[in-house]
C-alpha cells in the first residue's frame, strides 16, 4: 500500500513514533498484515502505530477502529454502530461489548476535552440562560421495582451568533450558585437573555425588576406565562436555549442514558462546538495518549464542580 493510502485510510496513526528498543524518533512507516508500523533504521525494528497508547492492546483492525471513529463522530450509539457494521457490504461486524468498550473510550477523551474547556471558556456578546430538569424521579414503595434514573437539574448557556454552548450538571438551582456559574463564565458588559425566574429577576415588586444588571450585566426576561416572544421588542425570547434542550433530551432518550447521562452530554456540546475535522482529530489524538482519567472519576469531576 502507498504511503499517502496508508495515511488517508488510516488518519489516526501518528506522523512519528518512538522506536520500542532504542527510543529515538522514527517516521519511516511500513504497512504489514493489515496494520501500520514504524521501522527503526539504527536497529532494525518495527513498531506498531498504538505501541504504548491506550489502545496498545487493540484486538480490532485498524480499518474497524476507523469505522467506529466515524460512527462515533457521526452520533451513532453502539447498538446502531452494530447494525451497520452487520450489513453485507459493511462486512466488519463485532462483538457488541467490543463496540461498547471503544465508545466508552472516546466518551473519556470527550470529557476530558470538555473538563478542559470548563476551566477555560469564557461568553461575551448576546446570550441565553436556562435550566432544565432531567428525569423526574416517581415515588415507589415496590424493593424490586427500583426508579435508577435520578433527578437532575441543569444549567446551560448558549451564544445567540455562532453555535458555542456549554451544559453541565447542578446541584441545586439557588440564587447564590448560579450566580457564582454566571459571573465565572460570562464576561462583563455581555447582554443576557432569560425566563423571570427568581434567581435572575426579583419577581416581589412591580414591575419586576432584573437581579443581573447590577453586576454589570444588560439583562432581558422574558414572563413565559404570558408569552415566549415579546410582543414589543421581538428580540426577547429564549428560543435558542429551549431547542436546545430539545435536542439534548432527544439525544439522551436515544441513547437510553441512564444513570451516566453525563457523556452524551458532554459528547453533545462537543459536537456543537467544533467542526467534525476538528472532534476527529481530538479523538485520534486521545487515542495517542498513554493514559485517560477513568469514566467514573471524570463523571464526580464535573458533579462536584459547582
């Protein structure tokens, strides 16, 4: 196979590698047995592209690896990845466990990625503000017939002209600890859109009176009682934020999240935020390193952040 072949059909291996016995920097590759290796001129050795990754003990082909990628990309769920990959002319099926463990993988690439832009991210400009409320828990008094689905409360922000948003996790929806989320990711000056809740508007006097312009803020609220567009001044809504729940519960119904919803949430505003080059490339490089933090470590980290 040639070499700009070996490249585009397999995008994920890396320009250079480390050779596994005298550690100097090699680049000339070799295509054998379906896979791609590094070859060591000093000492004659070949080194497999994923050689300490973590994928380094990848049972699959590259070309699967490659497929899943893109499915993954793609937002495919692992059953829906098995399908496809069964079809006759696809004719790369895999164990659904096989499949499960690679898109765990990519989950925690995601979510690092999206812990990182956590501490770092920062909204100017016109911007909507919401919450929304995630699996209502029911009251039941059946032992074997447990509810597993928590209800969880989330806070999101979106920037009216471009598609940057970020979502996560709250504990509560007090005045204090949202307030707290605002002023850390939302610069000064920015103009703000949202609902009268009692957390940004002071609903006890008349007329009511906005909780956020004291801090600097340009604050619009819409009373969704009485209406979901101004009637006055057209630019007052928060219609943006609302289909966006829209589609993150749609996304979480499809994938039948349940207890670790965080991921499709995280892989959500992920593929939002970024061109599909760029998230292809942030997952091949994860894919590069020798260590990522664990799935449930990576969940508590962004639960217990606010």
């Amino acid at each position: 196979m040639e070499l700009n072949e070996i490249n585009k059909t397999y995008g994920f291996v890396p320009p250079y590698k480390k050779c596994s016995k005298c550690a100097q920097i090699i680049f000339a590759k070799v295509f054998k047995y379906q896979e791609v290796y590094f070859f060591c001129p000093s000492c004659k050795v070949q080194t497999k592209w994923n050689y300490n990754t973590i994928i380094s003990k990848m049972q699959i082909s590259s070309e699967h690896l490659n497929h899943l990628i893109t499915m993954f990309l793609n937002r495919r769920s692992p059953s829906e990845a098995n399908e496809i990959l069964k079809y006759d002319f696809v004719n790369l099926s895999l164990n659904k466990k096989t499949i499960d463990h690679y898109f765990s993988i990519f989950n925690r690439i995601v979510m690092e990625y999206y812990l990182q832009e956590l501490d770092s991210v920062v909204f100017e400009g016109e911007l909507e503000l919401d919450e929304s409320h995630l699996f209502k828990e029911k009251a039941s008094f059946a032992p074997h017939r447990l509810y597993s689905n928590h209800a969880v409360w989330l806070f999101g922000i979106c920037q009216r002209k471009s598609n940057k948003f970020i979502i996560f996790p709250i504990s509560n929806r007090q005045e204090q600890n949202l307030k707290k989320i605002i002023f850390k990711f939302i610069k000064a000056g920015s103009t703000i859109y949202t609902d009268c809740f009692s957390s940004y508007v002071n609903n006890h006097v008349f007329p009511r009176k906005s909780k956020l312009s004291n801090y600097s803020y340009i604050h619009f609220f819409i009373i969704h009682k009485k209406e979901f567009v101004s009637q006055l001044f057209k630019h007052i809504h928060t219609n943006k934020i609302e289909s966006l729940w829209k589609q993150v519960k749609q996304q979480i119904r499809r994938e039948r999240i349940t207890t670790f919803y965080i991921p499709a949430i995280a892989r959500f505003y992920f593929f939002r935020t970024l061109h599909y080059n760029d998230q292809k490339k942030l997952i091949e490089n994860g894919l590069l390193s020798n260590q990522l933090g664990e799935f449930e470590d990576l969940i508590k980290i962004i639960l217990n952040k606010f």
